[in-house]
C-alpha cells in the first residue's frame, strides 16, 4: 500500500509530554479485532481521551482545540511494550505523519516507518526546546525537512539533524512501503532474472 510522500512537513505540533507511552496506551488491546487500517484514529488514546461515558476527557491534549498539527510529540521512551502494528496505524489514522521524542522503542519505530510516519528522534535539549515552544504559542511551526534530515523550529531557528536509514528514507521520499519498493524495482528484477538463466 503505497503513502503520501514524504519529502519537507511544516506544521503545528500536538505536545504529549508524557515519558513511556506505550503501545497499549496509544491503542488499548480492545480494539485489535479490525484487521484493516482505518478506523483506528477514533481509538488513539482512547483512555486518556476520553471517560467511562465516552465524553471526552478536557485535560487531555487531543481534546484541546489549542493544539493541532499533523506532528505529535510525545517524552522520552515513546512507543514501547508490544510489538503492535496497530498502535502506527492509530497515529496515522488520526492524521499525524510525524512523531518526534528523544527516544523511541525500535519496533515501533519502524512501524511507523513501514506506514508513511516519520518518527525523528532529537535530543533531550531540542526535546525541551521544542515544548517550551509550544507552550508559548500553541501555534509554533516545526519544519521537518526529511532530504536535508533536519528539524527546524521555525519561530526560534533552533534545529537539530536526525539519523534515518537510508532505505527507509528512500521509501518515505517515495511514498512507498517493502511492497512498492519491489514493484518499482520490477524491471531491474526481471532483468536479473534473464541473466541469472543463462
């Protein structure tokens, strides 16, 4: 299933700064049945969203109308515990194509990777930079520019580089998943093929 490319992202940020989020908070076991991956953005957070009742809880940030952004970003050690796909397509599906912490749990990381999210990965320092920036205007622009590797907030100038792999880079650029990727590559595999006859 091939994504939206991913090339330069410049966007509000939505602030969790919550440590640990793990994948059962992202996306409760509850709601693993579907097996398709649409849907799952009504369930992001769903306990910390919303209560008992199903009324939105008001102190939670997605809830705030303030905050709004095709960026999450979310403390340190975002995205650890199970191994879920779910927990990507929850953060896709709701509409984010980045999510920034100082640490990510390497699984989860490449999930979203594998779905069309980029996942930049800063230094505590930018971390708190980034925070302190939407705390003082909730309409603070980052700009994630995935070529240069390079996250910029735009108010302040502050930016930082981050590491990805170069296949998966190539992939988000591209819009593509594992799948897409051996069907670009399709006449280049079929010529490796002829010669490997013979």
């Amino acid at each position: 299933m091939a994504y939206d490319k991913f090339t330069v992202l410049k966007s509000t940020a939505v602030p969790l700064s919550i440590e640990n989020v793990d994948t059962d908070q992202i996306i409760p076991a509850r709601f693993l049945k579907a097996t398709e991956r649409k849907g799952f953005g009504d369930n992001l957070f769903r306990d910390w969203r919303y209560n008992n009742d199903n009324s939105p809880k008001k102190d939670f940030v997605l809830n705030n109308p303030v905050y709004h952004g095709k960026i999450l970003v979310g403390g340190r050690n975002f995205g650890s515990g199970s191994s879920r796909e779910h927990a990507a397509w929850a953060v896709y599906d709701y509409g984010f194509r980045c999510v920034v912490s100082s640490f990510f749990a390497d699984i989860f990381k490449n999930n979203c990777i594998n779905v069309g999210i980029l996942p930049v990965q800063v230094s505590e320092e930018f971390l708190v930079k980034i925070f302190k920036a939407i705390e003082a205007d909730p309409n603070t622009e980052l700009e994630v520019n995935l070529p240069e590797q390079m996250i910029t907030i735009l108010a302040t100038g502050d930016k930082e580089s981050f590491a990805i792999n170069g296949y998966k880079k190539n992939n988000l650029t591209n819009g593509y998943d594992d799948i897409d990727y051996l069907q670009a590559m399709g006449e280049e595999i079929q010529s490796f093929a002829k010669k490997s006859l013979y």
